[in-house]
C-alpha cells in the first residue's frame, strides 16, 4: 500500500471560534497514533478540548508549539498514514475537556470599521472577535490597534495584549507600540514606577489561579467595567410547582426515563416572560440594540471542580416542558463529565443561574456579557404567609422562594427590569398543579 501524508488542520469548533490555543501535545513526531486517539488539548475563550487524530498512521511533523496560538483551519501536524491520496483533514469535532466560567462573554463585531474577510484594517493582520470585541468596548480604534505589538503566533494581538494596552492608557502610561514586545516592556518599565514586592507573612496557605480561575476573574471584572449593574428583588410563591412536581416525579421518570427538576420550570417561565417583554432578549453593540428573535437560555451549571459553565439551550421557546427537561438533563450531564461540546456554550441570550443549589435565599448575579440581564433564583423555603381568601386573610405555610434580576442599565430601565422579573414570579405562581404530563 502506498504511503502518503494526512495534514492534521485546526478545527472549527463554532461559528464566533476563530482560534485556539494549544496547551498540551500528547503525541510528538515519529510516534504512532491510531484514528480517533487524543492528539493534543487546545483551549478557546470557551472550552477546553481534547482533539482527537483522523488519521492512523506515524506522526512525521508538529507544526506548533504549546502555547502557540493557531487559527481555525491551519495545519498543525501531519501523519504518514497508508491512505492513498494526500488531503488536507480537519480534525475531528473535539471534545470538551474542561470548562469555561459562566459569565463568558460571546465575542461580537465590535464597533470598529474591518471587513468580514479582513477584519483587520489595512495592515492584513488578523484580529479575533475577542480582541476586536474589547477593542471596540474600550473605545481603541482600529489604528491604534494596528499599532499595538502583538506577542502571539505571527505577531498577532491577543486577549493579554490589547487588556495590557488599556490598562496601561487608563493609568495614563504610554506605552511604545508597533515595536517588539521587549521593546514594549522595556518602555513600560521605564515609565511606570516599580511596584513593591508584596510580602506574605503569617500562618497561610498560598494557592496559583489556574486558567480557568483566572478567566473568571477576567470576565467578572469585564463585565462590571462595562454594564452598568441594577439588580431588582422580588418573590413567589411556589407551592403549586412543589407539589406537582412531588405529585408527578415518580410517573414522569417512568414515561419519559428523565428525572424532573425545577430548572426546565423556572426556564418555561422566563420564556414565557421574554414573549412579553422582548428587549431582555439583546446585547448592545455600540449604540445599536440588537433584539434577538431566537430565545436561548444558557444555564449556569457547576462543576466538580467548583467551576461553573455556562451550556445553553437553543431555542428554548420552541420546547414543551419533556423537551426542556431533556435538554437541561442532557447538557447538566455532559458539564458534570466534560463531554460539551464547544458549540453547547455559544449563543446564548439570557442566563438563568440557581444560586438556590448552595442554599443562598438570593444573589446578584454578574451578568454574562453580551447580554443584558441574568436570572438567580434562591432557595425554596416553608414560611408563613398571609392568603386572602373569600372568608378573609388567613396564615398559611407557603413554599417561598426568592428571585434577582441584574440588568445592564444603559438598556434595561427599572421599570422594565421590574415588570419582567414580576412576570417571571406571575407565570411561576399561575403554575397549574392540575397540569397532565
């Protein structure tokens, strides 16, 4: 059989991924791989994920180093297999590894003139939706950014390179550009004074952020810089859902083989609110609302590592409360055992967060840009209430529970973000506990 060579390519793991960043090899050049074997672990601003060979064959060439940052499509290895053409190959659909926090922002156009095939101006850099993304939030025209060195593969800006560039024009330091980035550092270092070295003292315990701790704390603080947070308070009863759900979980199980919980009837209900007030369903790009017609809800789920991702049912408001159940269960499921897919966290248009899991009665949320408004419920609690009845009030006990709605206030109004967080609780309390399954 006549020998020939597989070219191994980067592949496309949703529509907004334009690049990944490869963290591990498992393989190095002269070993022999089988098809669908685990070639190396990549990272994108969603997920982590294994990628596996489409190919059986002797690995003769790795194209990229770790860390190295390669964009959709590109060849990263290639394999002498006994396949008789030479074709590029995509790698095959990875599969998620690890997870990305839950308020991971969605990379948008950014307000900043570059064309679809070149968004990049006219120096024929590419810059992804990420960076062009923060670019144009932090009001960096294209030029500057054309002027920004960048440290990644081929000189291109990346994430590190355009927040270090902002940091550094908001505390007023003058940073060279289109340099090398040692240049870069050696102007910074001259401008800004040194920091004294922190020093730690007494009985502690001293623990590195990971990548994914260190994302979190990334978008959280992005998040707060750029929507202005109002958080709005109210609460239901939900006595009827209780005792349905209590009433039917055993018969539901055995229809359906699915286990019921609150979430797919806490996500029926924002739904069914989003119909009525349709603007909760947006993201703002510069000074343009953009009303999305699709309602996705991404649900906030945790990890085993403590780590909460973020996977997101498309076209919720298509699904009956089977179908939402199934889907909530399926992509909880895969969460808990890393197998996501990266396309199971885009797309999102509203989130939904249970901070009721952990016993906390509410939060305040931050909200998972580009959105506009995130939901926490609390937790479910007996407490006595009083009815009013047609023989006068009375004092019941009543399953309470606790709901928040932070909104990004350059869009959402009070008023607005009240009424929908009321309807929320409206649709919750209407609950039918009559309702066949």
């Amino acid at each position: 059989m006549n020998m020939s060579t597989v070219d191994l390519v980067m592949p496309k793991m949703g529509e907004s991924i334009m690049e990944a960043t490869i963290l591990k090899w498992h393989k190095k050049p002269g070993d022999f791989v089988k098809m669908d074997e685990t070639m190396l672990e990549i990272a994108t601003d969603k997920v982590d994920s294994e990628v596996p060979s489409t190919a059986e064959g002797t690995i003769t060439e790795i194209l990229f180093k770790e860390n190295d940052v390669v964009p959709v499509g590109k060849v990263i290895a290639r394999i002498s297999s006994g396949a008789t053409s030479s074709v590029p190959v995509a790698a095959a659909e990875p599969i998620a590894k690890t997870s990305a926090p839950a308020n991971m922002p969605t990379p948008v156009a950014a307000p900043i003139s570059a064309s679809n095939d070149n968004p990049s101006g006219g120096n024929n850099k590419f810059y992804s939706p990420l960076v062009l993304n923060i670019a144009g939030s932090e009001g960096v025209s294209m030029t500057e950014l054309e002027k920004i060195a960048g440290t990644g593969n081929d000189g291109r800006v990346t994430k590190k390179d355009i927040l270090h560039y902002v940091a550094n024009r908001k505390a007023g330091v003058q940073t060279v550009v289109a340099a090398s980035p040692i240049v870069v550092e050696q102007a910074a270092a001259a401008v800004a004074p040194s920091a004294p070295a922190s020093v730690i003292g007494g009985n502690v315990e001293i623990i590195e952020m990971d990548r994914m701790r260190k994302m979190i704390a990334d978008h959280m603080v992005r998040s707060k810089a750029t929507s202005p947070h109002v958080t709005s308070f109210t609460e239901a009863d939900v006595t009827n859902i209780v005792q349905w759900r209590n009433k039917i979980k055993s018969p539901f199980e055995k229809k359906y083989n699915s286990k019921i919980t609150f979430t797919p009837i806490f996500i029926e209900a924002v739904v069914n609110a989003i119909r009525k007030y349709p603007l909760i369903n947006s993201s703002l790009d510069g000074n343009q609302i953009i009303v999305k017609k699709d309602i996705n809800i991404g649900m906030a789920t945790a990890l085993p590592t403590g780590n909460l991702i973020v996977p997101v049912i498309k076209n919720a408001d298509t699904k009956n409360l089977f179908g939402l159940t199934k889907e909530v269960n399926l992509l909880a499921d895969n969460a808990r055992n890393n197998r996501l897919k990266p396309d199971d966290t885009q797309g999102g248009t509203f989130t939904m967060t249970n901070v009721g899991t952990f016993g906390s009665l509410m939060g305040t949320p931050i909200i998972n840009q580009p959105q506009v408004a995130i939901l926490a419920v609390g937790a479910i609690k007996k407490r006595p209430m009083v009815l009013e009845t047609e023989h006068g009030d009375v004092i019941a006990i009543r399953h309470m529970m606790y709901l928040s709605l932070s909104y990004d206030h350059r869009i959402v109004d009070g008023s607005l973000g009240a009424s929908f967080l009321t309807e929320i609780a409206n649709e919750l309390e209407r609950f039918d506990s009559n309702r066949e399954i």
